[in-house]
C-alpha cells in the first residue's frame, strides 16, 4: 500500500482553507431562458408566495424593474394592502425626524423630494435654492398678478405647499434639544 502525500493540516480538518475541496460545486444557472451565469439572486414568483426565480445579477434587476407588488389585486384589495403596510412601518414615518428613515434618497423624504420637483430643484439643493426658486415662481404664478387664472392660483398653492414642506423640514433639522 503506497503511503499518502504529506498533509500540512497538524490532523485539523478545519485548517484547510475554504472552498479548496476537491468535489464538485453545484451550481444553479439563471432561470431566464438561454442565460448561462450562475443564478443567486431569488426573486418570488408572484406575491405571497414561497416559489422562487433564480436570476443572475443582470436578469434580477431587469425582473425587479418590472416588479408590480400589486399585480392582480382589485382595487379594494390593494388600497387594505397599502394601509396595511404604511401602518406597520409607521415606527419608519415617525422616527423620520432623527433623519435615517424614510424613503428618498437618503437625506430627505418623499414629500421632500416632490417638493423639490415641484420647485425644479435637484435633490441636493440647499435651503438657500428653495427660498430662491420659491420667490421667482410665486411671482410668476400669484393670484394678484394672474386675477381670474384658475391654473396661476392651483399652481402658486401647489408651489407654496412645496415651500411649507421644505421649510418645515429644515426646521426640523436646525432644532437642537435642550441639553
């Protein structure tokens, strides 16, 4: 009987390095058709259910931009969805004011970003850009300058709204507690 090659593992198993075993790895391909990349990225076949997709990088994010959570329920269904799930991440919507919840892009919330839009700001914009953005289309939109415009006056009210937003957001980021 020949004698076995030196092992440099002192007899523990558990020093070996990962991954150099010698038996063959099973790998899962992507479940799109045609695609040959290993398939690690789960995606759920329909809402609720425990059945997975097995997508590689590239196919997970095509599938996930197309993602609708909402797919074939009716209306009722969808609206007791939606109220269900913004009361239970309520916790998220109230600690908004220690600024690391909420959606956005990070540093500011939804409205916040609408309110942007409405202004024509980037997301980046300091509160200075508001104020200015927020004086020259209250100008061009004022019921005083534009009497008997129905579309000047939804427009300086949807402005103003995305003023009093922004405005009470930064308030709410200058505040310091006592202490």
């Amino acid at each position: 009987m020949a004698k076995a090659g030196r092992n440099n593992d002192w007899g523990f198993p558990r020093w070996r390095s990962y991954g150099a075993a010698r038996e063959a790895q099973a790998v899962r391909l992507c479940d799109r058709h045609g695609c040959d990349q290993p398939g690690n990225c789960p995606a759920p076949k329909s809402p609720n259910s425990p059945e997975r997709w097995y997508f590689c990088q590239e196919h997970a994010g095509e599938y996930n931009r197309g993602w609708d959570y909402f797919q074939g329920l009716d209306e009722e269904e969808r609206n007791q969805r939606m109220h269900n799930e913004q009361r239970d991440a309520s916790g998220y919507r109230q600690s908004s004011h220690h600024q690391w919840g909420g959606p956005g892009d990070g540093t500011r919330s939804r409205d916040e970003m609408k309110a942007l839009d409405v202004l024509g700001l980037d997301s980046d914009a300091d509160f200075e850009a508001v104020k200015k953005s927020w004086r020259a289309l209250a100008k061009e939109s004022h019921p005083d300058v534009k009497p008997g415009d129905a579309e000047a006056a939804r427009r300086f009210q949807e402005i103003q709204a995305a003023y009093d937003v922004l405005r009470t957001a930064e308030e709410r980021k200058s505040w310091k507690p006592a202490g």
